[in-house]
C-alpha cells in the first residue's frame, strides 16, 4: 500500500429485522405456494425417515422439513404492506443503528452508499432517500446493485473513497424486500428469501475495526441462475416481475468456489494466513453452501457463522446483519483481536471478501 493512502478503520455496524416471521408452516398456507407443491413427491424425498414416518406427516410438516432439507431455512421475515414500510425505511433503520453503534452522528457523514435491488423508488436513487431519512438530505450518494455481493462491492466503494481522503466518513446501507419479488408460485424459490437490511461505517479516524486491505472483487458472467427482469423491458401485459432462479448442484459448487476464491485472494492481499482467522461470515444463501464453504475452507482456529434458518436468504444484507450479531457479542465473546473474513457471491456472478481485525471496546 502507498504510504499516501489512509488506513480505513469499521466504526460500527448495524442492521433491521421486520418483526413478522414468515415460517415455512406459514408459507404453505398461502394458496399459490401450496398449490404448486407436490406432497407426495417430496415426502418420498425426505431423508432420515422410514416410510412409516414419513407417510404420518401432515402435508405441513412434509413442506416444514422439506423446506429445511433444501435450504436449512426455516423461518423468514417479511416486510408489512403498509405505506411507510419500504426498503428504503429498512435501510434508514439498519443505518441509525450502525450511527450508533459507531457513536457518529449523520452530521459527520460525507457520503452514504446503498446497495438494493428492491428500491421502492427508481429517482431519486434510494441513497438519497435514505439520506434525507437519516435528517441528511444534504448527503450525495448513490445505489448499487451486484444483488447478494452488495454489501461488499458497497464496502470497497466506501474504502476506496476512505483510502483516497475523498471521503472521511461513509456509510454502507444495504438491503431488500425480497418478498415483494418473489415467486410464490415456484416452493423452491418461495422458501428462500425475506426482508432485512444491514449497515456500517467506514472511517478514516481510529475505531476498534480496521480493514486490513482494498476488499477483493471478482465477476463471472451467467445470467441463467438467477435473474429479474426490470420494469418496463418485459412483458408489458404482465406486470408482476418476480425473480427467477435455477437451483442444483452446479450452483451449490459454483457459489462455494466463488466466495472460497475471493476470500483466498483478500486473505493474500493481508500479513494473515487462514490459521489466523477466528471467523468467516458468508452470504447466507443456502445452509448447504455454507456448509460446504466450511468443508473446504483451511480453518484450523476459526469458524463459519450459519445464520439462515432464522432468517433466510436477505440477498446482500446477510453479511452485514450477522457481522452486526457477531460485533455485539450475539455470537460469542469475541477475542482481542478478532480476524474476521467477509465473503459473498451474487447473480451475474459478482463476488466479493475482506477482511476485518477487530478489537472488542473495553466495558
């Protein structure tokens, strides 16, 4: 690193969760979802069950553990259909938070970055929405979408602009109501996603976490597994654009070979070796991918957090939501310093890691 460039230092972080819990038993009461699902073929699919036990589930509990064998996900949360509730609203939230947390105030801000692809608004772009929410409306921004890597495209944004001394303070928002574009039609993709939003500050003044290296970025063309089509370029006599996804083992392999592969090359950009790692906190995208990154990953003091059975996939706000627990000890104590790896893949593919050292405040 030039020695013109400014160390980059994580204040705080914050996040939101809606409060209702959507659990799969919920989700198959809604018509569209339980319509679409074939009972019998899943229960025939379900492991670790005779053929009696099996045959003496409700079709509630055959979705409830097929849901769970699928994904890991047992529960979601969803956004109200309200006119405040939006996820610009849940941005605002998850952003106060990260402010305090910090203990920043929105007047020191110099630049706030959100990473969507659910803004309720198109103009103006949800960074100034969200700015004039957090009583800044002065405060230049813009959005970004790199769908699930969000969060750490936004991140290496903001230390970009940190490092540089364009900026000295910045936040990240980021988050989705996934399930305003959800199809409930298809039960392999109604059971994934749900709404939440995360935040963090970057600073240029000491605070008791530091980025430890430019974060990595990488991108691998492939517009087949997951896609939505924007408003106004499809089909103009159905105007509900619901996103689409293609599941299976090649995605499995390609997710966990992505974020296994960007955290390599952030850890290589870092004095740290994968034996100094305390803990690595990936997309929540699938419990199986999270579990299959653990596999493969050389961690022989660390661990791998699995937060989606109680939240689902959240897109890009899954890093920075379970950054927030583990920061504020939901996960443990924590060790002075605590190395943390930060790693996550998205449609497109677009991918991104970084790596944290943070020192828990005295008290």
């Amino acid at each position: 690193m030039s020695e013109s460039l400014r160390p980059v230092y994580l204040a705080g972080t914050g996040r939101f969760l809606p409060p209702q819990i959507l659990s799969n038993v919920d989700l198959f009461a809604m018509p569209s979802v339980r319509n679409a699902f074939d009972v019998d073929r899943a229960r025939g699919s379900l492991r670790g069950l005779d053929p009696e036990e099996a045959a003496g589930l409700t079709p509630e509990a055959v979705f409830d553990r097929w849901a769970i064998q699928l994904t890991g996900i047992a529960e979601r949360r969803m956004l109200p259909d309200s006119p405040d509730a939006s996820t610009e609203a849940m941005h605002v939230t998850a952003g106060l938070s990260a402010l305090s947390h910090a203990g920043i105030d929105a007047s020191e801000l110099d630049l706030l970055l959100a990473a969507t692809l659910t803004a309720r608004e198109v103009v103006p772009n949800a960074a100034c929405t969200i700015a004039a929410g957090l009583g800044r409306p002065d405060l230049p921004g813009y959005a970004m979408n790199t769908a699930c890597a969000g969060f750490l495209h936004a991140i290496a944004s903001a230390y970009a602009f940190v490092t540089s001394g364009a900026a000295d303070t910045v936040l990240v928002t980021v988050g989705d109501a996934l399930t305003r574009i959800t199809n409930w039609d298809d039960p392999k993709v109604a059971v994934l996603f749900g709404d939440g939003a995360g935040a963090a500050v970057l600073t240029s003044n000491p605070a008791p976490g530091r980025i430890l290296a430019a974060p990595v970025l990488d991108a691998e063309y492939s517009p087949d597994h997951l896609n939505i089509t924007g408003l106004g370029w499809g089909d103009p006599l159905d105007p509900n654009h619901k996103l689409s996804m293609a599941g299976g083992a090649n995605v499995l392999r390609q997710a966990i070979r992505a974020m296994q592969d960007v955290a390599d090359r952030a850890l290589a950009r870092t004095p740290l070796g994968w034996e100094d790692v305390d803990v690595v906190v990936p997309h929540q995208a699938n419990e199986r991918i999270t579990q299959g990154l653990e596999k493969v990953l050389p961690l022989s003091n660390g661990r791998v957090l699995h937060r989606i059975a109680r939240i689902g996939n959240l897109s890009a706000s899954t890093v920075p939501i379970v950054l927030d627990e583990l920061l504020r000890g939901e996960h443990g104590s924590l060790a002075d310093p605590t190395r943390i790896v930060l790693t996550a893949v998205g449609g497109g593919y677009a991918s991104g890691a970084a790596v944290i050292e943070w020192s828990p405040p005295a008290g």
